[in-house]
C-alpha cells in the first residue's frame, strides 16, 4: 500500500515536471515569435558624424536615420533610432545583437564578422584638421609618418587606411571629438583624422574658426552602408532595402535627404 502511495506521488512529480518544461518551452517559442513578428527593430549610430547621423538628445538624427526611416516605412517595420552610446558601444552592441541596424557605417574586414552590409548609399570625404599656423606639409599618407595622431574611439576610415594606420603611423584613441580637437590646440597631436562634415561640425559647434583648418584631399574616401547584425531578424530585409536604396538613388531621394541635413546640422 506504502508503495503504491510512493509510486502516485512521483507520478505526480514527474506530470509537474512536464508541465513546468512545457511552460517554459512554451515562453522561449512565444519570446521568439515576438521577437520576429512584433518587435520594433532597434537602429543607432555615430553620435558625432553629420551631416549623415548625430546625437540629438536620446535620438540619432540625420540623412542616414531619415533614410533608415522610410526604408522602414516602406517595409511596414516598427523602427526606433536612438542613441546607444559612443560608437565603440554602439558597434559592441550591434555585434551581440541588441541592436538590430546601424544606419550608417563603412564595410571593414571586422566589422563584416558580425554585420551584414547593405548597397552603399553615399560616399564620405575624411580629412586630417590641424591647429592653424602649424608648419605641416601634406601630399599623401607617408608624410604623417613620425608625428603624433589622434582619432576616436571606435572610427574606422576604410580597411585600406586603418591598416596603413595600424602598421605605420602613431595614432591615440580618446573616446569624444572634443577631446580630439583639444589635443591638436595643446599641441599634444599634430593631426586628427575625422570625416570632413563630422568635423567641420565640430569646428562650427566649439567656435573653432581660424583656430583649425583642414585637409580633404589624399587622404580617404569611403561608402557609407546600412549596416545590419548578423544575430538581428531583420537582416533577411536586405534584399528590399537594397532595391529601395536603389531607388531613392535613382530618383535623388538620397541626395535631398543630404543636403536636407546638412542644412539642419548647420554646415550650409
């Protein structure tokens, strides 16, 4: 009788047990299905690079999150484009998948490990800025050998160039524009690399005139994508969003969206 007893109740603990793996089974598959059909997908980017994307309070605003936008819109997705943090932090979550795109990004041969890349959209000039007055002759990268750099953290300037960067040149990574222009006014670096717009920006936003000038030609040249992760549901969109990205080339939307911003970015 002891026995049958015995035997009921592990009956019942193992029927508790099924029920209890059935209900968490059933969690994970209801948690996926959100995931794939409902979830708003999560866009960020640069915060300092306009006029194609810049932190506007807790939002990335610019040419690439008005493109990101109606790209979305078109594609009938749910999107919110908001600012993740400084761009190492953005590209870190980007690889583990809490950020779903990126509006805005060059293609490097690290970044290709976690990320998918849309058809480029627009090409972004780099520049070298220096402290006006500053003896500093340029004509192509190999005159930069032997003096101090500065860059952001996180930038690339297209795989060509950071290689080159890597092997050849001295280059210090501080975390904010700002802190790089103030190292070429202390003199404590003779350049900085940094997209031409993103820093005529910054000139403009510091009130830098007549204290930094630039260089925009030798130097690089590189296509901005749209940038999805490799983990992200979204990625299988990159087919319609590169025959959309087509379009919008085709017909100026781009290029409007462009000039759009770099009037709002106050760079016209």
């Amino acid at each position: 009788m002891k026995s049958q007893k015995n035997g009921k109740k592990l009956l019942w603990v193992y029927l508790a047990l099924i029920l209890i793996v059935i209900l968490i089974a059933g969690g994970i598959i209801w948690r996926t299905v959100d995931r794939y059909q409902n979830k708003t997908l999560i866009a960020s980017g640069h915060p300092e690079w306009a006029p194609i994307m810049w932190r506007d309070g807790d939002q990335i605003i610019g040419a690439g999150p008005d493109l990101v936008k109606k790209i979305c819109t078109d594609l009938n997705i749910k999107c919110d484009i908001i600012f993740e943090g400084q761009w190492q932090e953005v590209q870190d979550k980007t690889k583990s998948g809490e950020i779903d795109m990126l509006v805005a990004a060059y293609k490097t041969d690290e970044r290709q490990t976690y990320m998918d890349y849309s058809e480029a959209y627009t090409i972004d000039p780099i520049a070298l800025f220096i402290k006006s007055g500053s003896v500093f002759a340029y004509q192509e990268w190999s005159d930069l050998i032997g003096k101090k750099g500065v860059a952001t953290t996180g930038d690339s300037y297209g795989q060509k160039f950071d290689d080159y960067i890597k092997d050849k040149l001295t280059v210090e990574r501080v975390a904010t524009a700002e802190e790089a222009f103030n190292k070429i006014l202390s003199g404590s670096a003779d350049y900085l690399i940094y997209g031409f717009y993103g820093g005529e920006k910054e000139i403009e936003k510091q009130n830098l005139t007549g204290k930094v000038e630039s260089f925009s030609d030798n130097i690089a040249s590189e296509n901005f994508y749209i940038a999805v992760s490799k983990k992200s549901p979204y990625a299988k969109y990159l087919p319609q969003i590169n025959e959309l990205i087509t379009n919008y080339k085709t017909d100026g939307t781009i290029s409007r969206l462009i000039e759009q911003n770099k009037i709002l970015s106050g760079l016209k």
